[in-house]
C-alpha cells in the first residue's frame, strides 16, 4: 500500500481519515462528524475524484467536510461492505492529527464532536467506523500496535496420501461456502496486508476478500504447511503496526498458538484453530499480546 495509489477499476472507492487532537489532559479526542441527510454520526470520508490518489481523496475530504487540514498520516487499512442499494463499497483509512483549520456547517455536514475513544464507539451510528476508531485507538497510543487475523484455511475435503500433490487441493463445496462467510466477516474490519500459503486451498481461502479490497495476496513461505515454527513468529514481527490477515495451515497455527497459551499469553477461547476459524491477535512491537478465537462460520454442507 502505497500513499500514491490509485483505484482499481471495481466497485466503489472511497477514502477517510479518523482526525485525532490532545485534550487538555493529555488525553485523544477524536472527531466524528453528523450528517443532516443521512441523519448519522460517522467518521469524515467521501468518494474518489478521477485520477485521484486514495490519501488525496481522504485529505481532501476531511477538509471539505469539517475544515480541518490534516497532517502526518498513518495508513490504517480498508475496509468493505455493500451500500444500501447492494453494491460494494470500498473505504482506506489514515489517522491523521490536526495541522490547522475550524468547522463552519455545510451542506453535507452540520455538527462535529471531539469525542473520546469510549465516547466514540458509542455514538457512531455503524460498526465499520467504530472498528476503524478501535484500530486508531490502538495506533495512537502505541505505534508498533499492530493486528493478525490469523485464518486457517476453509475445508478442502480430505488429504490424499497418493497423489503427491496435496498443495493443489481444492476447497470443497463447505469450503466454498466459509469463505463467503469470512470475506463478509473479516471485510468489516480494516486491513493493510493480506498473506498467504502458497497452496491452493489457503489462496482460494482469502483471494475473493483481497480481491473485493483491491489489497495484493502475498505468498509467504512462513505460512507454508510444515514451516518451522519461529518463521512465523518472524513474519508477525516484521508486521509490527500492520492489521494483516495471514492464511495457513493447521500445523503452523497449532505450533503457534500453542506456544502462546505455553507462554501465559492472554487468550479468550479454546485452544483449537478449526478449518475455516480465526485467531485475532494483537502485537505490540511485533510480540503477541493477547489473542481471541473466532470460530468456523456456521455454513450447510
């Protein structure tokens, strides 16, 4: 992900910022703005304009809505979901601090709120800005914050032990099904990389979820089956302040997540990594702080 990025062609592509400022007790406020159409509460974004640049666009549309001139932005991640009228919509997120500027009504917008984080998720009207505040949160008070949704692969039926090419098997009809499923789920967090084993089933797994974020699927030899453990745990700290969704296998998850319940680490669920589930870890300077398990999508066979 780059600042000079443009849009792929598909759906619709829109940018934003979560603007935050100090309190006079030294502590985030961040700014959400209401709009009398809508009649909402929600963070400043707004479509590309041609040839347009995502961070543009989200500068751009910070300033036309409340006034205010961002500076030093972090990218935060995308995120997606259907608009009211059934199509898929698209939104990059940076957090951005204050550099000047003050608020006059428009017609788009008519009131803003510096609020606290807490404050915040209670008064934004939908989920996917409350996420994008959570992730800000995290940025702001710590840099290196960073988040893994670590997927095992969907079903792929059984293995085969004689054709020698276990990496090419497919995902079967179940399969298909969860990753449906988990486009849907993880689509409404916000996300800057995605990775994957290189073996079909784990690239069938999350290839329709990067394809609908225009966000690359990088192969990564970590995440291959049979990978030694620490090369995972290198890959997770080389993504220290990214949100990233990494597809493997149930040896590599296992491994890990059974270093980490071993290791005391804080971990909110079963220790089990089921086809098709999520492990949702949070870093801090590239260690894995606490992780909570997500379970395989309930889909019919």
């Amino acid at each position: 992900m780059t600042d000079q990025e443009v849009p792929p062609p598909e759906s619709i592509w829109a940018a934003g910022c979560v603007v935050a400022r100090r309190s006079k007790k030294d502590k985030p406020r961040y700014l959400i703005v209401h709009r009398p159409h809508y009649d909402d509460w929600t963070l400043p974004k707004g479509k590309l304009d041609k040839a347009e640049t995502f961070l543009e666009a989200a500068l751009r549309e910070v300033e036309e809505e409340t006034g205010i001139v961002g500076k030093r932005p972090r990218f935060i991640g995308s995120i997606g979901y259907l608009t009211q009228a059934g199509n898929p919509k698209v939104v990059r997120w940076w957090l951005v601090r204050v550099r000047s500027g003050s608020f006059s009504p428009n017609n788009e917008v008519d009131k803003i709120k510096w609020v606290s984080h807490r404050k915040g998720l209670e008064k934004l009207t939908f989920r996917n800005d409350r996420e994008v505040l959570d992730r800000a949160n995290d940025m702001y008070h710590e840099r290196s914050a960073g988040m893994i949704y670590l997927v095992r692969h969907a079903s792929a039926g059984k293995r085969s032990a004689d054709n020698g090419q276990d990496w090419l098997r497919s995902l079967d009809s179940r399969g298909k099904k969860q990753t449906k499923a988990i486009r849907s789920l993880l689509m409404a967090h916000p996300i800057s990389r995605i990775g994957s084993s290189n073996y079909d089933r784990c690239v069938a797994t999350v290839s329709p979820f990067a394809q609908r974020l225009g966000v690359p699927v990088e192969l990564e030899n970590a995440l291959v089956e049979g990978a030694h453990p620490h090369r995972i745990v290198s890959l997770i700290a080389d993504l220290q302040s990214e949100s990233a969704v990494l597809c493997s296998h149930g040896d590599v998850i296992g491994d890990l997540i059974g270093h980490l319940f071993a290791e005391g680490v804080p971990m909110q669920g079963p220790q089990e990594w089921k086809k098709g589930s999520i492990w949702e870890l949070r870093t801090i300077r590239g260690r894995v702080v606490s992780g909570r398990y997500v379970p395989p999508p309930s889909v019919r066979s």
